[in-house]
C-alpha cells in the first residue's frame, strides 16, 4: 500500500483531470458547454494572474480566467480557460488531422447513436456519421461552435446518470512527428502500458474531418490497471490516440502562439508523488518546464488547492500534473474535501463523490 500523501510515496497517475480549452469568452463556452455536453459542475471559478507559466507565456505573466467544469457521468472535466489580458489568438492556419499537439478531444457516451441523433436535433455540426474506429468501438465527431473537434466515444462506464448525451473527457486524439518518441512520454511516463490497436492506412472512420485523406499510422493506448484513487470513480479509465500523419508534413498546431491560446491547450492529470515524478522525468529526458513546488508545498487555486507541474512532449503537448490537496464541495458552509490525511490509493465513497453534483450550475 502506498502512504499517505504526508508521507514520501511513489509516483501514481490517477486518471485525466481535465483537458484544457482556450476560449474567447468564457461565459459564452461555459454557457455552451454545460448546456451541450453536460459540463455542468463548477468546481471553481477564479480570476487571477498565470504567474508560474513564464516558460509558456513568452516570459511574461498572463491576466486569464480559467473555470474547471464537470460532468457527472464520470470522466474528466475541462478546465475552460481564457486570457483576458491579451486577444486569444486563433491558428494561423486551419487545423488538419495529423497537425502537432492536441487536436480532437474525446468524450464518453454510453450510446453513440443515440447521442449522435441527439446532438443533429439540437443542430450541432456533425463531421462523420457513426461508425466504428479500428477496434470496433461506435464513435462519431462533431465540431463545437469554437471550431474545436470533439470524438464521442461509445463507453460502458457511468459514475451516475444525467440528462446529458455524453459524459466527460475520456482522452485525446495528439498528432505526432515521430511515434516512437511520443511513446516514450505516453507509455513510459504516464502508464499507459496496453496498445489496443497499432494500424497504418487510409481510415474510413475518419471521412469528413479535416486533412483525413492521407496515410496515416494511428496508436490507441489505454491503462490495463484500474486506477485507485480519492476520484478514480469519478474520473473512470482513459485513453490516448497518438496519429502520424505519413504523406505531408505537419504543422505545430500552437506555432506563432502561446499557452492559454484559442483551442486544446494542456492535458492534466490528477497524480500523487510529484517529487518521485520530478526524478523521474527529469531522468527520461523530459524535466519539468514548470514547477509550483518551488514556490510553497501548496500552490492556492482559488477554491482549490495543491501542487503542479508541466512537461512537454516531444510534438510539443504541454502536458500538466496536478497533486490536489483541497477542493471546495460546498463553499458557503465552509466543506472542503482535505486529502493530505487520506490514503493515496483509496477512493473516496460514492455518497462523498456525489456531493459534486450540488455544485450544478443550470
């Protein structure tokens, strides 16, 4: 068993906390977001100053306001995030399958037919129909009004029903310049040890998304551990598709821009260990590019608190951990889940988890 967070423990990936999406105007995407995908839970809602990003921000601190949202059929949530003292900046050129970083995010559905006909009547833009990816797994893309792409995934997992056609993050699709070196950041460094499918080709799945028409080698990676933590119910499994466009070259989907720019900026997951991850990291060629701990033990979000940190990935994904330590359940009678004293492996009841859902914003 692994100690306490008080105690020196080993490093352990808990799940996707949440996928960040930088937006133009957050009340609008929110608004959008919770009412189109469920994403309905405000966990917080802060206004502050990206002081600790330097590394990402041109060397200089950003005004920003950032909302982490979940939805309560389970996944992770995402954090959407806006920089207010600057204009977003959107790609200089559109977005093509294959492109590097972060470019379609996955949602979980337990039924993807039914979603998909749910989300034509509301006149959602759909790109492909219902089809099955290289597993045999239903799924479907849509494109949201920000000109992000988001994959519904047929999944069996539910935390607990909503009247939402989806639940949350289930993972990324990520372009890749080299496969065998973002394996190395994917496999090694974030466990996920099963590959469920390495295919090259053409993919019919993939006809009417944009830069589909080429050759491309497409690797889906998922955990064949359960995962065992505080949130492990609420975050479910995950996955990750790293594709490699083989017949153009790819374009770095954040070139001429910065963190927090229009699109999927970062991809968090909630862990425990950071000083175990720091050596380790550090000793795979992929040190940290930012580090709250240097400045304090708990780093203050707001309504949240902990610590994180940052890698990039070799096609050049920023992604981040974070190591919660508190999270508001109900602010205004002053109930905070602490979890310094709790067990790193044990999750939290059910009963404990659903008190989430009183935090619904409508």
């Amino acid at each position: 068993m692994l100690p306490n967070m008080k105690g020196k423990m080993a490093k352990q990936i808990n799940g996707i906390q949440q996928l960040g999406v930088g937006v133009e105007n957050i009340a609008e995407a929110f608004k959008w977001f919770r009412e189109n995908f469920g994403m309905d839970i405000l966990v917080f809602d802060e206004k502050a100053v990206a002081e600790l990003m330097l590394h990402h921000t041109e060397g200089e601190t950003r005004e920003r306001h950032a909302v982490l949202a979940l939805n309560m059929q389970g996944g992770g949530g995402f954090e959407v995030w806006q920089h207010t003292g600057k204009l977003p900046v959107g790609p200089h050129l559109a977005i093509l399958l294959g492109d590097l970083g972060i470019s379609v995010g996955k949602l979980k559905t337990m039924d993807a037919r039914a979603a998909y006909l749910n989300f034509k009547e509301k006149g959602i833009k759909l790109l492909t129909e219902v089809t099955n990816d290289p597993a045999g797994n239903p799924h479907f893309y849509l494109q949201d009004p920000f000109e992000n792409i988001w994959e519904l995934v047929q999944h069996p997992y539910q935390f607990m029903p909503t009247k939402a056609s989806n639940g949350g993050i289930l993972g990324t699709v990520i372009g890749v310049i080299d496969m065998e070196s973002s394996l190395k950041v994917y496999t090694d460094i974030l466990n996920y040890d099963q590959i469920v499918y390495d295919e090259t080709g053409i993919f019919s799945d993939w006809q009417g998304l944009p830069g589909s028409e080429g050759k491309f080698r497409r690797v889906l990676l998922r955990h064949s551990e359960n995962r065992t933590s505080p949130f492990s119910p609420l975050f479910g499994s995950s996955e990750i598709e790293l594709i490699q466009v083989l017949d153009r070259e790819p374009v770095d989907i954040f070139k001429g821009r910065m963190w927090g720019d229009l699109g999927f900026i970062h991809l968090c997951f909630d862990m425990y260990g950071m000083d175990d991850l720091r050596t380790e990291v550090k000793d795979k060629g992929f040190p940290f590019t930012v580090d709250s701990m240097k400045h304090g033990k708990t780093f203050d979000m707001g309504e949240a608190a902990g610590s994180f940190s940052y890698i990039q990935a070799p096609e050049g994904t920023l992604i981040e951990f974070v190591e919660t330590h508190r999270v508001p359940i109900l602010k205004k009678f002053g109930i905070y889940l602490n979890l310094n004293k709790r067990p790193a492996n044990k999750p939290l009841s059910r009963f404990i988890l659903k008190l989430f859902s009183l935090k619904r914003v409508r």
